[in-house]
C-alpha cells in the first residue's frame, strides 16, 4: 500500500470512527492531505460547509501533538471544544472566562500531547509565546481568517499580528479558513499570513438549502407576524432575529415575549456575563428566537437554526451572507428573510460615510441594494457578489416561486454587447449608458463614443433601465467586468452578438412589494418519516436538557432525519446512520433506538392507532380539547392514550397535557391514598397521566432535568 492510499484510508477510518460519516464532502480530503504533508492552505468554503474537518482531521492524524486553532469569540471557542470533546475527542479552549487554575491544566495537558486541539484567541496567542515554544506544534488553524483583511467584512487589528506565526514556525503548516472573502480579501490573507503557496480550495458560495426572501416596506406589525409565524412553524427547532441596533434586539424581543415567543436579545453593551448566560440559554434550546445585532452569531455551530431574518438590512453582502449562513449548517431546509424600508438604507449610508473607507463601503451598499430590489433570481444575484456563475435560476427565492414579467431581450442585449465591443471594451457601464442613449457629455465626446455607429441606438430606453439590462446581463454572464470597472463581452456574449443564443430578461419595475408567502396552520404530518423524525427530535430535546449541553451536540437534524429513514434497530445498523461516531452510539444508540421499536409497534392494533392519532395532534400543536374534537372522542379518552405515550417515551413535555399544580396535587396524595382512590377524586384521565409522568421521571432519574415539569 503505497503512502497515498494508506493516508486516505486512515483518514477515512478516523472520520468514520469519531464523526459517524463514511466520506468526505468535496474538497475536505485535498485540504486534510495538503496539511498532513505540511503545505500551507487557504479554506473558501460556506458555513456549513464543513471547514472544521479540514483541520480537526489533519489533527486526529498526529497524536501526541497538538493543532493550536486561533478563534476570535469564548463562545465559538466553547462551542467547538464541547461538540470535540462529545465526539470522543480530546480538545480544550483558553480563555479569560476561566480561572487562571484551569487554564494552566489545559496548557500543561496540551504540553505533554493529551490534546489535539487546543482552541485560543489571537490576543492570548501572541501574548503567551514562551507556551507556544513549548507545545508539539501539528498545524495553526486561523478560523474566521477574514478578520485579518482590512478588505474583508469584519476586520479586527489583533489579528494582523498574526503573521509571526510563519516567521517563528516556519515549518508548521498554517490553514487559514472563513466563509466570506471576494478575490481581493483572499489574497490578502494569503499575504498577511504569509502562506507559503498554498493549497487552495474555494468552494461554491451557493447554499441551495437556503430559500431566499425579501419583504419590501412591511408595516411593523407584518414584520412581528413573519417571525411568530416562523417560531411556531418550528418549535423544534431556532431561529435568529438581527436588528440594526441594540434598542431594536431588546423591543422586539419584548414583543415576541408578549407574543408567546421563548424570545431573548443579545448585543455589545449587555455585560458579559448576561451575554454569555443568554447564548448558553439559545445553544441549549431553551430560548427558541435569538433576536441580536451583528456582535452575535459568529462561528456559532447550532445546526438546528431553521430560519434567520433581517428586522433591518445588513450593511453589506458579505455581512448577509455570513449572517444567514447560520440557517440550515446541516443541510436541511432553512429561510432566510429579509425586511426592507427605506429609512434603513439611509442610515446604512451614514454608516457608511463615517467610515474610512467610505467608496468601498458605498460600492458595497449599492451591490446590497441591487439584491433587494431585483426581480431576477435572487440567488444568482447572490453569487455573482463573490464572482460565481449560476448556470439557472435557483427555484428557491421570492423571485423565482413569484417572477415577474419577462421578455424577449435579444436586441437589447445586442446593442449592449456591440457598445462594449464598438468602444473597444475600455468603458465602464455609466459611459456605456451614455452611447446608448446618445448623451453627449464631455466624457462621451473626449472618448470619440459619439463617432461610433451604436452612438444612441437606445435612446428609446431610459438611463435607469439601461443599467437595470446591464446589471441582469452581467449576472448572467453576457458581460465581464474589470476590477477597473471596464466592460467585456464574454464567450457567451459573443454567441449572443453572432445571433446564436436568445437572451431573456426581466421587464424593468420599481417598488414591487414581495409579500410574504400566506402559511397555513400547523398541518398533521403525514409522512411516516417525518412523524419519526419529530419525536427524535423531542428526544434529543430531553437528552440535551439533562446533559445541560445544546441539542445539536448530541445529533443534528440531518442525522435524525438519516436515522428516521434508516430506522436501526441493533448497535451494527445505528452505527450506518451518517454522524453516528462511536463515542455516540455507545452513549446514545440503546435510547433512540427504544423510541424507534415504540413507534414502530405503534398503530398495530385499533388502540394503538388511535394512540397515533393522537401523538402527532399533540405534536402539531393541538391542545386536548381539539384533539378530542378532531377524533371525536372524550377529553378523558385523549389523556388516557397520552398516559400510555408518556410511558413509552413518545411524549417528554408535559406542560400542555395537565397543570403543574394538578400534578403536584396527585403527587402528594400518593403517600396517604391507593390510586384507585386518586382515580375517583381526578376522572377523565388527569390521574392517569400524573402516575405516567411519574413513572416517567423514575425511570429517568439520574438524568432528571433541573426542572420538574419539561417545557
């Protein structure tokens, strides 16, 4: 077996062994075998997309040493470290939360090779470089790497000091990744850091998981009904709300509170310990909506965020796509919304004119503006931002499930195309309106435009429309542009120009409204899967709040929704399901697996099936009087199917099935009273429920959550 081959298969066995996948996603093993063979590497990839594992395995392939992975935020920090360390895998995090006392644990265990990684901020990294000099360095990973560029959407000055690394360690590799950087931030990285030619991986920017939405001009009281709408579209699982400022993140968390909303806000002037308490409380679900200005979300890796919305337009694309990104990490189904009104652009433009960089952040304000206000694919307007062509429309944005008017846009193309090539493709798109329309300016007339025989062959088209079809055309890869701003026609261009292709485009139209999309109530899920899924989901819920970690710790939606599919029965048969490792199914594989067997023997017989019937109105939101009503049965009758749930695990909250003080009250009198006695004081099934949830919490109790009554 020749050195290659036997990389790739240890790698494959380790990422099989602690993270349950039986492959890589594209581009992770190049990365993991560039840094193994000690080559520097630059990292493009989305969130989600899975840039952890291009170091963390290169990492796993040298025991006994130590990858020190540079983090900008405690909280990214703790939340790598924990799901690390629930892999079976051993990994720590220095940082000032901790007393000095832990910290030296952590500094002497890296020392002596007990960890294999070792997660820490910039400021602390070059501050403590006598502990550096004593670690058995594997590999540096920069996280978040486009912090170092000023060119790049969040830049922080202490991580330029970054680029000692590769001046004092030469021969350690360095991995530099983010998930947000154009062509200029990316070289910049590479200089600032000092990657010595490195491997490169840029991945797709496209998220196709992510459904795209812009709400133009909302009334507030829309904007308040879109997120209660979403947050109880999904109960199961998070959502975020990012607002333009700290007294928005706090009222609209208020009213969604009011609202019946397990909402909480999070922002830069709460103290620390207050922002930690809040983050802790949204990773471990028992705060559903996180309603939070930009100071939050970085790295977070809670893969069971569902939806983010904008309540204000983010300051620029890059910023858009980061924040949203953190909707759908696994995969699965996700929305991202945004809400547009005027008034927010303008203070984004006072934003900007208070930088130093103030043309940039202006260019970069109206690339926002042309994907709120377009009617083309939004997606395509998205990834043409980080230069990616998309070859359709997405199927999957606003614009696409509700397109506008279209046309025949061929001549108009053409006369665009022979403009650029007549100019001899050294004039930007404001001059190239000018020809067109035959404006005779001072630039026009100096660059001899007006000579040329397309001098306003478009005249009948306004200046506004003409850089509307100029901006579509670019988007769709008819026309280059030049970091100057120069004009090309591309390959495709040209077939266009010899009469070839036929080119639609969207009728040119100002201020129409997206509406948002009208949902229906909570509807009884029909698929078997997905029914599994949802009480794998309750599970998971339970589990989580007994173990005090957050949900997506223990498996991520997408591996509960492989687990429904697959349905494993014995340890062989679990240990398929992707994201499975062995620490995991060891820990977790006999319970789930019990929930399993309990719904698969569920509806057998005519009780069970109402039973069934039961369970998924209860999970859909439906209280004890509907579901009688809907399945024409007794109240008693409902809470008597519920008891049996309760007692196969299929039902674990219990604060919408009978009062906490009706509870209390049969509990007590179980030291002086027979239950058949209990029975005749509480009919109609309230007994019956109380002695299933008491049974509940014995055969639990190690693991009973802090609270009594699970909401």
């Amino acid at each position: 077996m020749n050195v290659i081959t036997d990389l790739r298969n240890r790698a494959l066995s380790l990422l099989k062994s602690f993270y349950g996948y039986n492959d890589f996603r594209p581009g992770q093993y190049e990365v993991v075998e560039a840094l193994a063979g000690g080559r520097d590497a630059l990292v493009i990839m989305p969130t989600g997309g899975g840039k952890s594992i291009c170091y963390q395995l290169p990492a796993l392939l040298f025991p006994g040493r130590v990858a020190v992975v540079v983090s900008p935020l405690i909280a990214l920090m703790q939340d790598q470290t924990m799901a690390l360390r629930a892999n079976g895998i051993p990994a720590a995090a220095l940082h000032s939360g901790q007393d000095d006392a832990t910290n030296r644990r952590i500094i002497d265990a890296a020392m002596r090779g007990r960890l294999q990684l070792l997660y820490i901020s910039p400021e602390r990294l070059l501050s403590d470089c006598e502990m550096l000099e004593r670690l058995p360095l594997s590999l540096f990973a920069i996280d978040e790497a486009h912090c170092i560029s000023q060119w790049g959407h969040d830049f922080r000055p202490d991580y330029t000091a970054l680029s000692a690394l590769k001046l004092n360690y030469p021969q350690v590799p360095i991995v530099a990744l983010t998930a947000t950087a154009d062509a200029a931030t990316r070289e910049d990285i590479v200089n600032q850091l000092g990657l010595k030619e490195p491997y490169r991986y840029i991945s797709s920017f496209d998220r196709p998981n992510i459904s795209l939405t812009v709400i133009r001009n909302p009334a507030q009281g829309e904007r308040l009904k879109t997120i209660v709408r979403q947050a109880k579209r999904n109960p199961l699982d998070a959502g975020i709300v990012y607002c333009l400022s700290r007294k928005n993140a706090e009222s609209v968390a208020k009213q969604l509170v009011k609202k019946g909303v397990n909402a909480a806000c999070y922002h830069a002037g709460m103290d620390t310990p207050s922002r930690d308490r809040t983050l802790k409380a949204f990773l471990c679900g028992e705060v559903q909506v996180m309603c939070a200005t930009v100071a939050f979300g970085m790295g977070i890796d809670k893969s069971n965020i569902r939806w983010v919305i904008h309540y204000n337009i983010p300051s620029n694309i890059e910023s858009y796509y980061q924040e949203i990104g953190r909707a759908g990490r696994d995969g699965m189904p996700a929305e991202a919304i945004m809400f547009f009104v005027y008034p927010d652009l303008v203070i984004r433009r006072q934003f900007a004119d208070a930088t130093t960089q103030k043309n940039i952040n202006h260019d970069k304000l109206r690339r926002l503006e042309d994907y709120i206000v377009t009617p083309m694919c939004r997606r395509r307007v998205l990834l043409d931002y980080f230069g990616e062509k998309a070859a359709c429309d997405c199927g999957n944005c606003d614009n696409c499930r509700n397109p506008i008017g279209r046309f025949d846009g061929t001549i108009v193309a053409q006369k665009a195309l022979s403009g650029i090539k007549r100019s001899g493709e050294t004039i930007g798109a404001n001059l190239l309106v000018s020809l067109l329309r035959g404006t005779m300016s001072t630039a026009v007339r100096d660059a001899g435009l007006h000579r040329l025989p397309t001098f306003g062959c478009g005249a009948d088209v306004t200046a506004n429309d003409w850089q509307y079809f100029i901006r579509q055309l670019i988007i769709m890869d008819y026309i280059a542009v030049a970091d100057d701003g120069r004009l090309s026609a591309t390959e495709k261009g040209m077939e266009v120009l010899r009469g070839r292709l036929r080119v639609e485009l969207c009728m040119p139209e100002s201020g129409r409204p997206a509406a948002a999309a009208k949902r229906k109530p909570t509807a009884i899920i029909a698929d078997a899967d997905e029914q599994l899924t949802t009480q794998l989901k309750i599970l998971r819920s339970l589990l989580a709040k007994m173990e005090q970690k957050p949900a997506y710790i223990v498996f991520s939606d997408a591996t509960l929704v492989d687990m429904s599919r697959r349905r494993p029965l014995d340890m062989e048969s679990f240990l398929q399901v992707q994201g499975v490792g062995d620490v995991k199914a060891n820990r977790y594989g006999e319970i789930f697996m019990n929930v399993i067997r309990a719904f698969r023997d569920l509806g057998t017989s005519p009780a069970g099936k109402v039973g069934k019937d039961v369970l998924l109105r209860f999970n859909a939101g439906r209280a004890v009087q509907e579901i009688a009503d809907e399945l024409r049965i007794t109240p008693g009758a409902v809470l008597r199917h519920m008891a049996i749930l309760i007692d196969r695990d299929l039902i674990v909250y219990f604060h919408d099935i009978i009062p906490l003080e009706v509870y209390r009250a049969i509990s007590d009198m179980t030291r002086t009273k027979t239950k058949e006695e209990i029975g005749l004081l509480y009919p109609d099934g309230q007994a019956a429920v109380a002695f299933a949830i008491m049974r509940h919490f014995e055969r639990w109790n190690s693991r009973r959550p802090t609270t009594p009554w699970p909401k």
